[in-house]
C-alpha cells in the first residue's frame, strides 16, 4: 500500500517535533519529520524554522486525537 504523507502538525521546537514523533511511533503510527534547517545553522527564523510532522494520510485522523488537535 503505498498511501500519501500528509502534514499533521508545525512545530518550531525540535524537542516538541521528537516527542510527537516518539508518542505516534509508540502507538503504530509511522511518522517523518521534515525541516528546512541547515545542520551548522540553527536558524529558527520563518519557513527556515518549521519543523512539519507527517504522517500517512490514512493515519491522520488517529494521529490528530492522539495529540490532541482538530484536522
């Protein structure tokens, strides 16, 4: 099954991003974490700080409850 990743969630936080990502993970749910960050420069400035957490779509729903937002 090869079904699309969709955005769940922005964050500016690393540590927030791997504690969703650990929370979902532990439930089953595969996650990837997505940032436009350069590994030297840790610019938190804008787009350049967005850290976005997918998932798969048909996962989106659950993962949504699971951290408590609405999608």
């Amino acid at each position: 099954m090869n079904e699309e990743w969709v955005e769940l969630f922005v964050t500016y936080d690393s540590i927030e991003a791997e504690m969703i990502k650990d929370l979902l993970e532990s439930g089953g749910i595969p996650v990837i974490l997505r940032s436009a960050k350069v590994a030297p420069y840790p610019v938190n400035i804008g787009r350049m700080g967005e850290i976005k957490i997918l998932v798969r779509e048909g996962d989106k729903e659950v993962a949504g409850k699971v951290i408590n937002i609405r999608s």
